[in-house]
C-alpha cells in the first residue's frame, strides 16, 4: 500500500504551475495598475502657462480685489451690530405677522413666560420670609 500523505510528482508540478501562474498573473496586474497610472498622470499634466506678465498680473489683482470684497463681506456679517440686528429681525418676525400686526397668541405665551421665570419665584421669596 501507498501512503496518502505523500504527493505524487503530477499532483506537485501541477501546483507549481498554479504558482506560477498567480505570480505571473500578479506582475501582469501590476504592470498594468502602473501603465494606467502613468497615463492618468500624463493626461492631467498641467499645460504650460502662455499668459504674458502682464496677463497674469492682471489675473492677480482681479483676484486679489475679489477676495478683499469677500473679507469685507464677512466682516460685515460677523460685526456684532449686525448680530444684534438679525436677532432683532428674528425675535419680531416671532411676534409681529407678515402684515405688521402683532401675534397676540405668542406674545401671550412670551408673556406666560416671563411670568414664570420671575415673578413666581419672586413671590415664592417674598411668601418664605
């Protein structure tokens, strides 16, 4: 009898082959990965820049105007007093409708409010003394 756990000659050259051939496979993968990245890179190569001097210089001080409106822009939005008047804005927008009349049910809610946080504590003070 033959012992199982050897291997014939076939059954190695057999892997071997399948060896081999992965190798051979993954070289071809990588060449492959390698062709197309050099040509990704050769066709988002930048072109030369054919502006003249005087081009480019005007190209920088439209930039440079745009972005100086643009800080301009932001302080302004982030000055406190325009803070403050966008507050302003919201807190009427609560209680005044889009005709200019006042919201009765909100400000009475606002109202309900205010008499909550301060006056009825102030009472609970004054009633513990």
């Amino acid at each position: 009898m033959t012992d199982a756990t050897t291997s014939s000659p076939t059954a190695s050259t057999a892997k071997a082959d399948t060896k081999a051939d992965a190798k051979a496979k993954s070289k071809a993968d990588t060449k492959a990965k390698a062709d197309t990245k050099a040509k990704a890179e050769a066709d988002t190569a930048p072109e030369p820049d054919t502006r003249t001097p005087a081009e480019i210089e005007a190209d920088l001080s439209k930039t440079r105007d745009r972005m100086a409106s643009t800080i301009d822009e932001l302080q302004a939005r982030v000055a406190p007093s325009a803070i403050a008047a966008r507050g302003r804005a919201k807190i009427k927008g609560l209680v005044v409708d889009e005709y200019g009349g006042i919201r009765v049910e909100r400000v009475a809610v606002a109202g309900a409010v205010v008499v909550a946080l301060f006056v009825v504590p102030a009472l609970f003070r004054r009633a513990r003394r």
